[in-house]
C-alpha cells in the first residue's frame, strides 16, 4: 500500500529549515539538515510494505518518543522514506529513535538510489531497479539496532557518517568503509530511498515486533550551511 507523499513545507519538518522536498518536476535545491518525527510524516509521507500478510501500521500513543510510532511485527518488514541528498562529497547520518522490549526484532537501515527517469525529472515512487544496501559495512556504520531488551526500553541508533562520492546520476551499489572514519557510498547525488527493515531477532526475543518514533537525516560536513 503506497500513501501519497506531499511536498514538505516548515510545518511538516519543525526541526530543519528548508526541507528537503519529497517530489520535484525538476531538480530540487540540495537541503539543509531536518528531523521530522513520524507523528507528522506517517500519515502521508512513509511507504508501508506487506510481506506475508503484516504491515507496518501508524499507532498514536502519547507514552511513545513524539507521540506515536509505526509497528511491524513480521520478520523482513520494511517501509520507505522519500528524500534528496547532496551534494557530491557531502556528508550525512541518519538517527533513528525507536522502541524495545521481550519481543523486538533487529531493525536495519538500507539506503538506495533512485533512478533518473528524464534527464532532469525524478520521480521518486518509482523502485524499479533501487538496489537497497545496507548501511554497515564488517560491522562498521551503525546501520544495525537489536531492538530486544528485557523490559520495554526506548532506544536509538544513528548510522550512516557516509560520504556521497559518485557523479551525479550514478547508482548507488555499495558502501566502503573508510579507515574506520566514515562510511562512502559510490553512488550520486539526487533522489534516494530510505529503508527501515525489520530484519531477525536476538536469540532470547520471543517475536519480531519493531516499532519506530522518528528519523532524522542529518547533513555532518562543515560546508552544509
């Protein structure tokens, strides 16, 4: 089930200026850092996807980090965010505000570059030929959360401190691992797919629950601003 995705505006993403915008006719301008909860983007802005029959689904709980979350509890769940970064030699990471308990899974976080259909024009629902890759490398990157702990906790995880290094228009395969410092990614600046995955458990987990409050991508290098 895709949920049709609206053009950020301030009162989406209090925590940024300028937002990144979620769908562009033409090029969009490279963004400034944002943070915007799942509170105000679930509803609209997030891909749910079904695999064997359980979806992520929206819950608004005023105990929750922000207000709400979104919950799975299938193994290899996942959803999408939309977004724009550059760019090239820019760099970003992306912090992940979540919950755990006696049933939680391990969350991952995948990124994938989206295609240019035209030269100059991007539509990013489109997932033809996105290879999503995973933002860890020999255990390096941060881009995997075990969830479990044995009273329900919130927890959080940032990942990511990656360097876009292609060309723009260049497709995303891979992450390296530089020097223990920062992860590369070898594709270009322009539209990617930002994936939450549900992927396996911690032995001592009973299920495969994942719930998730917020993300926030952040731009890290001196030259944002």
């Amino acid at each position: 089930m895709a949920m049709k995705p609206p053009i950020h505006g301030r009162d989406h993403c209090p925590g940024g200026s300028d937002p990144i915008p979620c769908i562009s006719s033409a090029r969009p301008e490279w963004s400034n850092p944002i943070h915007c909860s799942i509170l105000e983007q679930a509803a609209s802005e997030f891909l749910f996807t079904s695999v064997g029959g359980t979806r992520w689904v929206y819950v608004a709980d005023s105990t929750a980090p922000y207000g709400a979350y979104v919950q799975t509890t299938g193994d290899t769940h996942f959803f999408d965010t939309m977004l724009n970064i550059g760019p090239q030699n820019s760099q970003w990471m992306v912090h992940v505000i979540c919950q755990g308990g006696s049933d939680f899974g391990k969350l991952e976080i995948h990124l994938g570059t989206v295609a240019y259909l035209t030269v100059g024009d991007y539509d990013l629902e489109t997932v033809n030929n996105v290879t999503y890759v995973l933002m860890e490398v020999g255990g390096f990157g941060g881009g995997v959360k075990d969830c479990y702990s044995v009273a329900a906790s919130d927890k959080s995880f940032t990942a990511g401190g990656f360097i876009i290094r292609g060309d723009p228009g260049v497709k995303g395969t891979t992450f390296t691992n530089v020097g223990g410092a920062h992860l590369d990614w070898n594709g270009g600046p322009g539209p990617h797919r930002l994936r939450i995955k549900l992927n396996g458990k911690n032995a001592s987990s009973s299920g495969f629950r994942g719930r998730v409050s917020s993300i926030a991508l952040t731009r890290r290098d001196e030259t944002a601003h």
